[in-house]
C-alpha cells in the first residue's frame, strides 16, 4: 500500500484487505453463486493475483461480472472440463460452458509436458467464458521455463480500422519469455499482455465509474463520432490500437482463436450471449515453446536476450510488467486497498458459509 493509499484507507475511500481476504471474498460469491469448488478455486486464484497486481480492470472488479456470467442461462454451473489428446503437439480441452481457468489448470499438465516432449505444444480451449487477463497463465508457463504465447477473442466491442461499427474483439495477445540471473536462479520473465483494442474494455468501464474522460483515438461513439464520454463509447464502438496494424492483430487473433479451433468469433460470441451481458463465450489458443529444444544448445539464448533487455533499459526504457511486479511486492507485503464502493457492492452479493 502507498502513502496515498493508506490516506485514502484513514479517510474511508478505500477498504483495505488482504490477499487472503481477497481470495476468500472471492470464492465465496462464486460457491454462493453456485459454482462448484473445482470452478471456483482457479477463478478466485486469478482474481487475487489480478488485485495483488494492480490489474484493477482484472481483479475484484471482474466478481459483480463473473456472478452475471454464472446467471446465464448458457453458463453450465457444473462444468467439468474434458481434456483430449489430439496429436504429439496439440491439446484440445473442451471447458463445457464454464469458465476458461479450470479448464486451463485440468489441461496444464498435458500442454507442458508435450512442449518438453517435442520442443513445441499447443492448447486450444473451447466452449470457455473468459473474464480475465493472459499474464497468470503466461507466468505459469515461463515460471516452467517454456515461451508462451496466449490469445483469445472476447465480444465485438472494437470497430476495424476505417470502419464505425463493432466487428472485433478487445482480444488480448500475450507473451512470455523466461530469465535467469547471473546467479543461476529464475527472476522476473518478461511479459507482454495487452489488448489489441487502443485499452481494455474493463478501463473503459472504470473510466465510467470515476467520471474520467477517455483519451482521444480510444472511442467512436453510436454515430460513428469520436468520442472522449466513456458512456458513449460504451454504446458506441472502441477503436483498436495502432490503426490498421492493431486491426489486423486483432483479426488474426479472431481467426487463430475462432475459426481454426473451431469456436466462436467475437461477433458469434456476442450473438450467442443475446444480451445476457455475461462475460464473453468463445476459444482460446496457447502456444508453448521449449528453449532447450528449439536452441539446441548450439548459443546461450539468455545471453543474448538478456542484452536486449539491457539495451532497452540502459536508456531508461522500462520493460512490460515491471508495473506488476512491484505491485506485486508492495501488496505481498501490505495487503491491497480497493474503492469502497466496488467492496460495498461486492458485500451486497450473496456469499457462501
Ligand atoms: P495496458 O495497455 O495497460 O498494458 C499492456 C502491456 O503493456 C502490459 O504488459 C504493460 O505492463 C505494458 N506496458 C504499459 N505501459 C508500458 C510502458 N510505458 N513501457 C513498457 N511496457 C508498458 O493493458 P490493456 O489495457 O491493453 O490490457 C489490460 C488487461 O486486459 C490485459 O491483462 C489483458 O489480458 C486483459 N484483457 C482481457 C480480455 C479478455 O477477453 N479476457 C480482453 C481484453 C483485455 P504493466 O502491466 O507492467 O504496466
Ligand atoms: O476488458 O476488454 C476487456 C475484457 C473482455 C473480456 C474480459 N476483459
């Protein structure tokens, strides 16, 4: 917690918790809501670390949503994952109408081991609603030493490049690399993790909520205008990052996550939630790569990725996820603190025991 932090805390504004209270919160509006504890222990995992990261668009904020996707009447409460050995590289699990997380952890063992096994593994997660951000499970990956690539549609929110309406996802594309120290032992990997949408959708709505204007080149509101109202940009359409390049990320991610997995494009995604507003159904694709294998140990990869890292922040450059990881540092030690509107709306949801 910071100084501002603890300010706020004294004054009332905030709530404190722990990262235990967190956790606890967490699972008991889901087991309330009627998730099964198989369902409910990787989401609320997921939320914390959200929280415990400074995600504030991923974290407790994502609960009032996952208990509105739970109500759906096309969210299964009992989902039980099916994982399925397809070829020497590619797992399928079919996440049977629930959410991504525990389909991801039954599939996990398989999707390393097979990345070990033959240098390379791929994941394709169907039939998931999917609420939370890519760098918990690209962590869980570099923390085994693999690359990792994570992608996934969500709802069609975000207008093509030159266009006014939405088409595409805020469809986030993650990516992991692995680091040793000079002293032999693991730290930080770098992580990338962000939405091909000029910002999260999630920021969108916390725009909303502080009364914060948006930047300019994030929106379009339902005429096709720009827009800086994040109400208006949240009936309107959101724009994608980078112009045309963003837009086509985002495509590829469409494809790559939908049609090639044989699962819902964001367009179909929205169509199939019928103004549920539930968090996004659809697939999700994982890459995992082995160092030792594709190197061959024919050159010391970490040498030199550990150079361009340097050159990067010799010059005062700042590597992604740096933000997060001294977040992270100041909430294992502090605990977090949230708006108290965001806990007093979470206390006026059901809870279990
Ligand atoms: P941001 O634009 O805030 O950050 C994107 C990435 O860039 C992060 O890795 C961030 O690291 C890094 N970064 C930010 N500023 C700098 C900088 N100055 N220098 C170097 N790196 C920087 O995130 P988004 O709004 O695009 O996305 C937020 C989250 O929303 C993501 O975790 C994403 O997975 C999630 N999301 C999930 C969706 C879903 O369907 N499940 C859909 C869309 C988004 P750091 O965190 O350290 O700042
Ligand atoms: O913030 O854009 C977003 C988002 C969509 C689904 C989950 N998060």
């Amino acid at each position: 917690m910071t100084g501002d932090d603890l300010d706020k805390a004294q004054s009332g504004e905030t709530v404190a918790l722990s990262l235990d209270e967190v956790f606890a919160l967490s699972r008991s509006v889901l087991l309330a809501a009627g998730l099964t504890a198989e369902q409910a222990n990787p989401v609320a995992r997921v939320i914390t670390e959200g929280q415990r990261d400074e995600c504030h668009s991923h974290g407790l904020f994502r609960l009032p949503g996952c208990v509105q996707t739970i109500n759906h009447p096309r969210f299964n409460r009992a989902a039980v994952p099916v994982v399925e050995s397809t070829t020497a590289a590619v797992t399928r699990v079919d996440a049977d109408f629930g959410f991504s997380l525990p389909a991801l952890e039954a599939a996990m063992p398989r999707f390393v081991e097979k990345a070990r096994a033959i240098g390379i593994s791929v994941l394709a997660i169907n039939n998931c609603f999917h609420f939370s951000a890519l760098w918990p499970e690209i962590e869980r990956l570099t923390a085994q030493g693999l690359v990792a690539i994570a992608m996934t549609p969500s709802h069609s929110w975000v207008a093509p490049a030159g266009g006014t309406k939405g088409a595409l996802g805020t469809n986030p594309l993650a990516f992991g690399w692995p680091r040793m120290g000079a002293d032999g032992q693991p730290r930080d990997p770098y992580v990338f993790d962000f939405a091909t949408s000029a910002i999260a959708r999630g920021d969108i709505s916390l725009h909303k909520m502080a009364g914060k204007p948006l930047k300019e080149g994030w929106a379009i509101d339902a005429e096709g205008n720009p827009t800086t109202d994040a109400a208006a940009a949240l009936d309107g359409a959101m724009l994608t990052f980078g112009g045309h390049k963003g837009s086509a990320l985002s495509t590829m991610i469409e494809l790559l996550a939908g049609p090639l997995i044989a699962d819902m494009t964001s367009l179909e995604s929205m169509e199939f939630d019928d103004g549920g507003k539930a968090a996004p159904c659809h697939g999700e694709l994982l890459i995992a790569f082995d160092p030792t294998i594709l190197g061959g140990g024919s050159r010391d990869n970490q040498a030199s990725s550990e150079r361009l890292f340097g050159a990067i922040t010799d010059q005062g450059a700042r590597l992604p996820s740096l933000r997060r990881y001294e977040a992270r540092a100041r909430s294992l030690a502090h605990g977090v603190t949230i708006p108290r509107h965001l806990y007093e709306q979470i206390l006026a949801l059901p809870r279990a025991g």
